[in-house]
C-alpha cells in the first residue's frame, strides 16, 4: 500500500460532511475526536476523511494551517491500520483538533495511532 493521501480519499462533499456530523458516532483520544459513519461513499477507497480546527482555539489562520497539515501528515502514516484491517467497511471519517496548544509532531501521530485503534477496536465491538 502506497502512503499518500490522495484527493479522491479528501472528505470535501458538504452532503456527505452533513450527514457525518447529524448521525455520526465519535472516538476521542485528547487533543484528537474522530466523527465516524459507515457509508458507501462512490470513492474507490475505503475511507474518505477531512480535518478541522476551531476558529476559537486557534485564531491565526498560520496556525491553524499548520496543526491541519500535522493531522493529514499524522494521519496518512498511520492509515494503514484501518486498510489493512479486513472487517472494516466503506467510512467517511473528520477529525477535529480540540486543544487549546499545539501539540509537537511525534506528540500528535502517537495521539492519531491510539484514536485509530480506538476507532478499530469500536467497529470489531459492533
């Protein structure tokens, strides 16, 4: 599996990001939470996902940029669990910053690893 987070695998579709948000379930492992839903999605991936922080916590824009690119870098490395996990279907995933510092780059794909686990260990559970 190649490690790259291509733009067919971006949640961008505002119907799809509604929706998510209306009757998604959660995980959160501080400073991350995922909103996660099972939908057959017309990607030819597996999972689309999209990243977002608060306006609140972070008021420069330059900041907020950067936690944005941390979590997409963060979580591209760490995608592959949720490929290579056979039960898992089709998901549109959002993960939300929600600290109020900025976390260092090791700090944050240590906290994407464990929200990714969380979010396998709850779809086996169902």
């Amino acid at each position: 599996m190649r490690h790259t987070f291509r733009k067919e695998e971006k949640l961008k579709k505002k119907n799809l990001i509604t929706e998510l948000f209306a009757s998604g379930k959660s995980a959160s492992v501080f400073p991350l939470k995922m909103v996660y839903l099972e939908n057959d999605h017309e990607s030819p991936f597996k999972v689309q996902a999209g990243v977002s922080v608060s306006k609140r916590n972070f008021k420069s824009a330059v900041d907020r940029n950067r936690i944005k690119r941390l979590m997409r870098e963060s979580y591209r490395k760490n995608k592959y669990l949720i490929y290579n996990d056979d039960d898992t279907k089709k998901h549109i995933l959002m993960f939300i910053y929600q600290g109020k510092k900025e976390l260092s780059y090791d700090e944050l794909e240590k906290k994407m690893n464990e929200l990714i686990h969380k979010f396998l260990q709850k779809q086996k559970s169902q």
